[in-house]
C-alpha cells in the first residue's frame, strides 16, 4: 500500500540517496546534495527544505524535496528534487507526490510553483512528465549546468487569488 508523509525519519538520507542513485540520472555530487539537504531539515525543520515521501508498504520509493523562495513574491515555491525509485518509475508515483504537493501548498495560499531541469536528451521524459502536470517551460538558461546543458525552468501557476480571475474577465 503506498502511503505518503512529511515528517522524515533519521534513516531518510539513507533512502533518499538511494532512491536518486537507483535513477541513473543523477551523479555522484548529486546525490551527495541530496543526503546534506535531507540531513539538514531532519535537524532544523526551518532550514527551508521540506521533504514529501512516498512508501510502499513502509518503505520510502520516491520523494519530493521543495520549498518557498524567500527572494521571490510572496507565495512562491520550489520542486527541489523529485525522484522515485527506478523499480517503481511509471506508476504514477510522481503524479501523487505532486497532488500531496498541491495540497500542502493550497493551505500555504501559494501562487507559483517552478522546478529546474536539465535540457538534455536523458531528460526528455522528466521534461514531458512535468508538462503533463501541467508545468509550462519559462525559460531556457543557456550552458547552466555545464557546456552544451542548458537549464529549463518551469513554472505553473496555482491558486489564483481573486483579483487575478477578476483581471482574466475583463
């Protein structure tokens, strides 16, 4: 049975690297950034670093890392890294992380919600899987990770406030 949560656990960092690793996509550096950030909301859940994980019958297969951004309009957050477990990639796993996501984010009010990822062919179906969420490509930010890999960022705009509707209808 899967089963989501939002409190990690100390064996957490553990899982979540091993979750990225399973993946392929990610290199060394990469997973290593994903122990530190796990590790550090574990000890200060104010670090600005908030974690969604998703368990099969009591084992974490896939997570979400996200969080606002304090230098952008109020409302504003972030997909950090999202990531299942390549044994379980195609069930539908990311598509319910990011329902989880929504709710948490609808009771924060937010307005905005972007992730960044990689231009290059391998992530041609991350870049798919974000626009069928509902994700739209905002910018391109040319040689960002490395030559010849660019950066896609995207963004989708949540729940508007009223003056947006009243905007839209006029």
């Amino acid at each position: 049975m899967l089963t989501f949560r939002t409190k990690l656990k100390a064996s957490d960092p553990d899982a979540i690297c091993k979750i990225a690793a399973s993946t392929g996509f990610f290199d060394s550096n990469d997973i290593k950034l994903n122990r530190k950030l796990a590790e550090k909301a574990l000890l200060n859940k104010d670090c600005g670093y908030e974690y969604i994980i998703a368990e099969f019958n009591g084992d974490p297969v896939a997570y979400v890392c996200f969080g606002s951004l304090p230098d952008a309009r109020e409302g504003t957050f972030e997909v950090f890294w999202l990531s299942t477990l390549n044994s379980f990639r195609g069930c539908g796993i990311g598509h319910q992380l990011f329902g989880q996501l929504f709710d948490i984010l609808q009771d924060r009010n937010a307005k905005k919600l972007y992730v960044k990822t990689d231009n290059t062919d391998q992530y041609y179906p991350t870049r798919k899987f974000y626009e069928k969420c509902g994700f739209k490509r905002e910018a391109i930010l040319k040689e960002y990770y490395d030559r010849k890999d660019d950066c896609c960022i995207y963004g989708m705009d949540l729940f508007p406030d009223e003056g947006q509707y009243l905007e839209a209808a006029e």
